[in-house]
C-alpha cells in the first residue's frame, strides 16, 4: 500500500525509499520508478535498494509529471504501456520541459520491435530496457546512465542551489 504524501499542496499516493531524511543518504541518485504493475516496481525498488539509491515509485502515469517536476530525479524508468497517459507521452512532455529535459529515462518495456524502439527514442528516452530482463541488465543501466550523467547532475544542483 502506498504511503500518503503531500508535497508542495499535491496529494500524491507514492511509495518512498526509507530513511530520506539522513544526510548521507541524500547524496545517493534518486530515481523514479513508473509502472503500473506493482510487482515490477517491487522488483525494481529491491535492486535500487541494494544499490542504496533513493527511490519512489508510483503506479500513476497521471501523477509521473508532478512528481518529475517536483523531485528532480536523476533517473527515471518508464513503463511505455500505461493506462491514462502512456509512457511515450510522457517522455515527451518531460523532454519538452527546461525543468527536467537533462533527467536520462530508460523504457523498460515488452515493446522490443525495431520500429517500437525507434518511436521509443523519438520520444526522448535515452535507452531502453526490454521485459522480461535479467537483474543484471537492470543494474548496467542503471549505472551507466547515472554514471555518464553524475557530472550534469552536479552541475544542475549546483545551479539549483548556488
């Protein structure tokens, strides 16, 4: 079940890594995981713990825009395949948006045709992940991108803060 958070006046049902509040553990990536498939986001959250990265997940395509706007994540992962609002679409409107068109997203999709792909990067996500995937495949990804992206993420806090 979903914990109740409420940010900047937004109620959004969300599930959160624990601890955030240490400073240490602030440090660590955050990532936004979208799916709306609870047992895929179970999955995905225990490899991000693992990792000790700062995670939410959500089940909600609506709320991905908000939370996106309002976390700043260093990674999302993206479920293309979603009711309301598909994952394409909201690649999109993320790409088109200065607040968060540097945040690198991975589709992690069953789409694995060569013209599925190709609208998946016209869309703007940065790589995908096909399902099902190893745990492995997950984890290159993962740091791969927040790896090739931690000198923009620097640089984005420190514009955001100094």
């Amino acid at each position: 079940m979903p914990y109740r958070l409420f940010y900047k006046g937004l109620g959004m049902d969300l599930k959160l890594s624990s601890d955030l509040s240490t400073e240490s553990f602030l440090e660590q990536p955050l990532v936004l995981a979208v799916d709306d498939n609870e047992d895929n986001l179970l999955l995905i959250s225990y490899v991000l713990k693992s990792f000790q990265y700062r995670y939410i997940t959500t089940t909600s395509s609506q709320q991905t825009l908000s939370i996106a706007r309002n976390y700043l994540p260093d990674l999302i992962l993206l479920d293309i395949v979603l009711p309301e609002i598909d994952g394409l679409e909201i690649a999109r409107i993320l790409k088109q948006d200065k607040s968060t068109n540097h945040i690198p997203i991975i589709a992690v999709t069953g789409l694995a045709l060569a013209d599925q792909r190709e609208e998946i990067a016209k869309a703007g996500c940065d790589d995908y992940l096909c399902k099902p995937f190893l745990l492995e495949q997950l984890e290159a990804k993962i740091t791969f991108h927040l790896n090739q992206f931690s000198g923009g993420i620097q640089k984005w806090r420190s514009r955001l803060c100094g």
